[in-house]
C-alpha cells in the first residue's frame, strides 16, 4: 500500500478561478464550471482546495471534488448547499459567472481512477459524492474505453439525481456501463428500481463479484460510506481495492 | 498570486470567533467527529491485537492488550486538526504515551530519529521521534473516556495532536524506528512529509 512516489516538491500555489457558467444540477445542487488560466491537469477522482475572502478579509477554505474529466478545457466543481453551511450557501446562492476565487490543486492520489488503472470499475455513490466518480465516468466515456462499469447511485428522490440525462444518455450508449439508481425516500410512480438503502442484497446481486477484481470506488455521506465498504468486506471483496472518500456535514464538504 | 479576489456577499457564519491562538490557518470549528479514511473501516478483535516495538527488522517489545492496558496511562485534553479543515476543540483522549512505551520496552533513549507506525490494512504514517517524546505523542485506546470506535481507529490509534491528524494513525499495530526519514501513505501521495498545521503543511511543498 505504501507506494514508493518521489515528492515532486513543486508548491500547490493558489490560483485565480473565474466562474464561466454556473449549471443548476438539482434544487439544491449547482455545477460550477472555472476558468483556471495555466491549470496543470488533473486525474478522474481528485479534489481541489478553494478559498473565498470576504471583504472584510476574513477567509475560509474548503475541499471540492472534481467533477470534470481531465480531457475538458473548464474545470468543473459540483456543489451541494449545505444548511447551515459557510461557503456552500454562498456558492450555490451568491455566486455568478465571471466572478473569481482562489483555488489550488489538483489534490489527492489515492482516489483517483484513469482507464490505465483498468476494471471493471464499480462505482458506488451517496447523493452529492457522485461528483468525482463522474469525472471517472466522463474520462471512461472520452476514452470511449470498453471497460465493464457499474455505477450504483443512492439518492432521496428522483429530483435529487444529480446528472440524470447525462448518466442515462451515457449508459444508453455504452453496452459496457450500467448505471443503477437507487431512491431511498420517494420514488415515482410505476419506480421499478431499488427503493431501499444499499444493503448486503442489492451488493451481491448482479454486481461485480470478488473473482473479478473490481477497482471499487465509493463516495458519499460517511454514514453510507461506512455501511456499503464494510459490507463489501464481508462480501469478500479485497480491502485494498476498495477505496473511500466520505462527505460528512462538516467533512470534505460544506 | 497578483491579488487576492473579494467575494461580494461572503461573510463569516460562524457565532462566535474562536480566539485565534486556537485555530490554525485555514482551518474552521466543527463539534461533531468527521471520519476520514482511504478504505474501509477495519474491525479488529482486542484479543487479536498487539502492539510492536520495532528497530529495523527486529523486534524489542511487544504486548498484548491485557498487557498494554497494565502500562502506565495518561489523560490529555487538546484539540485535533484535520488536513482537511476542520478542527475539533477540547477533545479528551487516555492511552499510553510514547515515553510510557520506551520505558516499558527498557529503552532509556529511543534507538533512532525516526518513526514509522504501521497500521492495519497496510496504513503508514512517519513522524519523528522529538514529536513523539516528552509527551507529545501517545498510543491512546479512548475517546472521551470510552472505548474508541472503529471507524475513529479503535482499539488502538497513534496520537500526535500538534501535527494534522492523519499522522495520528487509526488501527496502530507497529512503531517501527528507522535510521532515514522515509515517507508513509499519504505523504508519498502528495501530502506534506512533517504536517504543522500551524505553519499549514498540508502539501508538498507548503
């Protein structure tokens, strides 16, 4: 697990971001595509840090994923309101394009998937942790990789699907993509899909098993997170292959 | 970078300021306890654990859990920085400290500069050995007078509270001294080598 890198040493400098379009993706959820003269590249997975200063100078900082694939000119953050949250409320709320903010990145490389790491790629996200796994589904899709992928998405509500046309138009596509989502709280009529939270059952069921070696990547509320990993455990999926990012209310997100 | 950018309309939610000398750079007060890990939660058997004392290859101490929880313990009160950003104020933790340890394993001066702890699950984190003696590091097995939970690192977790918590290693089973500094996980993946939230390493390179 120890990977011998050699630290590159180079400075993450904090950097200019300029807002160019501001996507509205749910009722509470906005897609924040950036401008960021001279950015350096980034892996399907990584997160960025970014700083707001308020006019009277006090700052905050904050973790993103990246949603955005590394093969696209705009970098883009997905951001979820958080109630009672410092920078989210602004981000979503206040925000308009042509604004500026600090950033600086990419960060992170341990969650982080490219088609070079291979599969089948089994994606298992909670609501808002959805953002860096897609930016490994829009690289897989760029790539036009046929590398067996399963995406199991959690969300309240059929309205709270983040990327819904673009997840069903890219799985319509693609024979090799399966693309699962679950509604915990309301679904709609005639809703044939999982309506329950991921359980042992839906894991075991038509998904990839251990024999296949899985690269499997799971992110959202550290509640889900917790219970779907350590199911995967029991299942006998290798510990190692399974890799974890948690959004906690005042975790990497808020 | 040529100027700092105003966002117009941001403005500090917090209630109340946290004095200064208690907030790192960067960081912001949360009262619940985030769990940050690379994987999965490992569920480890205190009949099943040990903790090892290692120089190099070799072994100088090893004990048991009956045996650890013989060792001398220690309460400390402190706050916790995440590398993440978020820190936890008046945290209480009780284990055993590193002094503690060396004494046990009849060491009257640590071997080398350095250490490695080597986790379950194949975590490693690298600290050197003047952050860990005097006090300021411990191997703790409660959280606010409780058992520590699995998902925090229980039974057992490194604790080096002055540095970012991701130096303080969930599932701790091996203290492994080492003549050279090398790097652990996170630090060989883009993390900062010695992580003073004070001075905001949370980088390579900050």
């Amino acid at each position: 697990m120890t990977e011998t890198v050699t630290a590159s040493g180079r400075r993450l400098d904090w950097q200019l971001a300029q807002v160019r379009e501001i996507a509205v993706e749910t009722f509470r959820v906005k897609s924040l595509l950036l401008h960021v003269p001279g950015w350096q590249g980034h892996l399907p997975g990584q997160h960025v840090d970014i700083r707001l200063t308020a006019e009277d100078g006090y700052q905050a900082q904050r973790s993103y994923s990246i949603s955005s694939p590394p093969e696209e000119e705009l970098l883009t953050l997905t951001v979820e309101k958080v109630d009672n949250g410092e920078v989210s409320p602004y981000l979503v709320g206040d925000l308009r394009a042509r604004d500026q903010f600090e950033l600086r990145g990419p960060i992170g490389r341990y969650f982080v998937w490219t088609v070079a790491t291979g599969g089948p790629l089994w994606l298992i996200a909670g609501g808002s942790g959805i953002a860096p796994l897609m930016a490994m589904l829009r690289h897989r899709a760029r790539q036009k990789a046929r590398i067996p992928a399963l995406l199991l998405y959690s969300s309240r509500s059929l309205e709270d699907v983040i990327y819904r046309e673009e997840l069903d138009a890219m799985a319509s596509h693609d024979p090799d993509l399966r693309v699962v989502n679950i509604l915990t709280r309301k679904q709609p009529t005639g809703w044939a899909g999982p309506r329950r939270r991921i359980d042992k059952g839906l894991l075991a069921d038509a998904c990839f098993p251990p024999s296949q070696s899985p690269k499997i990547f799971v992110c959202g509320p550290a509640s889900l997170v917790e219970a779907v990993s350590s199911l995967l455990v029991e299942l006998e999926h290798d510990p190692l292959a399974i890799k974890t990012e948690r959004f906690g209310p005042s975790g990497a997100v808020s | 970078m040529a100027e700092t950018p105003i966002s117009r309309g941001f403005k500090s939610r917090r209630a109340e300021q946290t004095p200064k000398d208690r907030l790192p750079p960067g960081q912001y007060v949360t009262t619940d306890f985030p769990v940050l890990s690379a994987g999965p939660t490992l569920q480890i058997k205190v009949e099943n654990w040990t903790l090892a004392l290692q120089l190099g290859g070799s072994l100088l101490r090893q004990w048991s859990w009956a045996e650890f929880e013989t060792l001398p313990q220690t309460t400390v009160k402190t706050d916790i920085h995440c590398v993440t950003k978020w820190s936890k104020l008046d945290t209480t933790w009780q284990g055993v400290t590193f002094d503690d340890l060396l004494k046990a394993a009849g060491l009257t001066n640590p071997p080398e500069a350095y250490i490695m702890a080597h986790s379950d699950g194949g975590y490693t984190t690298n600290v050197p050995v003047a952050d860990l003696v005097g006090g300021k590091g411990m191997v703790t097995t409660r959280y606010e007078g409780l058992p520590i939970l699995p998902s925090h690192g229980g039974p057992a977790r490194l604790f080096v509270p002055h540095l970012y918590f991701w130096k303080s290693a969930k599932w701790v089973r091996r203290l492994r001294f080492m003549e050279k500094d090398e790097r652990g996980f996170w630090e060989s993946l883009g993390y900062h080598n010695y992580g003073n939230p004070w001075k905001e390493q949370r980088y390579d390179g900050d």
